[in-house]
C-alpha cells in the first residue's frame, strides 16, 4: 500500500509540475502577444493620431506624421460627395518625418471627403466648403 501511493505521489508530483510550465508559458506567451500588440497599434495609427486638415483663404492644408522606420506608402485625396475625385495631394512613398500637402480650393461647394490611405490604415473625415 505504501509503494502505491509513493508512486500516486510522484505522478501528483510530475503533473503539477507539468501544469506549472504550461501556466508559465500561457502567461507569458499571452504578455509577448500584448506587447506586440502594442507596439503594432502604435505603428498602424501614428498617421491618423497626428492628421491634421484646414482651410485657409481658399487653401486646403493638410498635415500628417510618417512614423519612423523605412518609407511608407501614403495617399491622400479629396473625393465629392457624390463620389468624384477631385484631387489627390499625396500618391507614393514618404520619409519619416511630418509633412504637409496643399491644394487650392476652387470652386467647390458643399461636404467632400478627405481620405488618408497608408500601408496599414484608412481614415476618412468629411470637411465642408461654404
């Protein structure tokens, strides 16, 4: 009887030890999986946290961050609300850095739609010319 449970005892053993390691690697496999996370959230939204649009005496004026790193795909350009382009400030790869894009207003009237396009994001915001 002795010998059965010295052997009950050393498989408990081995099983919670088991159970240990596999607790172990969930949580830390589960922080690497945050911390990449994060690190990849704040790559795929440095353009949109520092996009900024205005217009100036007739002047559209448009400002965005390329996150460091190596050149990013980036473009921008204002569609009608019925869906016709009307003009694209920015098509092709851009250094890190802050940039700014410019384009005359016109003759458009109404709400348009300005659309921010990177390597990993989509942001649309509707501006409006009186």
């Amino acid at each position: 009887m002795t010998e059965q449970v010295y052997e009950w005892l050393i498989t408990m053993r081995s099983a919670l030890l088991v159970s240990a390691v596999c607790v172990l690697l969930y949580i830390l496999g589960k922080r690497m999986t945050m911390a990449f996370r994060k690190s990849e959230t704040q790559v795929a939204f440095s353009l949109v946290d520092e996009f900024q649009s205005e217009i100036l005496n007739g002047t559209l004026n448009v400002s965005f961050h390329v996150p460091k790193g190596p050149p990013m795909h980036v473009e921008i350009s204002v569609i009608s609300a019925q869906g016709d382009m009307l003009t694209t400030l920015q098509e092709g790869e851009m250094s890190p850095g802050t940039h700014t894009r410019s384009c005359e207003v016109e003759d458009w009237k109404g709400r348009c739609v300005l659309i921010l396009r990177s390597e990993n994001q989509r942001l649309e915001r509707f501006i409006s010319f009186e």
